[in-house]
C-alpha cells in the first residue's frame, strides 16, 4: 500500500483503468515529479484526466502535474486549479 511523506498509509478505492472520472464530481492530481513522468507514460491517465475534463468535473493539481495537461491538450478553464493558488 502506498504511504505518504510522514508513513500513514494511502487508502486506494480505484485503480486508474478501473475507476473512470466520471464517477467523481471532482479530482485532484497530486503528484511527485517521479509520479507524474510515469503518467506520462500511460494512455489511460490522459485518456482519464481528457474525461474527466470532458465531464466539465473540478480538477485542482499540484505543479508536478502541469504537463499532463499539455499531454491531454487540456487548455484550463475556471475548473482546472492550481493547488495554493488563489482560486483554490
């Protein structure tokens, strides 16, 4: 099971090709710069933040995982929010 920072455990509900974002009314990605480099790597992650995009669902993100959206060609709107910024 994937741990934090500090060692407490990360409770993981869905996998990313079995958990699709239309479920959610709202996602974060929060990623390290290892992590997110990885995602660049998977169709389905891009496939899945295009969704989640395309369902007009919240997406708040951490610097990490700016590219990503470069990746899915998602042109942020008033939905898309960088974590700590004001609009957050």
């Amino acid at each position: 099971m994937p741990v934090t920072t500090d060692g407490s455990e990360i409770v993981i509900d869905e996998a990313l090709h079995a958990g699709p974002s239309v479920l959610f009314d709202a996602v974060i990605l929060m990623s390290s710069d290892d992590g997110a480099a990885a995602l660049e790597k998977e169709a389905a992650a891009i496939g899945w933040l295009r969704d989640a995009f395309g369902h007009s669902k919240a997406i708040d993100y951490n610097g990490y995982a700016t590219p990503l959206f470069d990746m899915a060609q998602i042109e942020a709107d008033d939905g898309v929010v960088a974590i700590g910024s004001r609009q957050a």
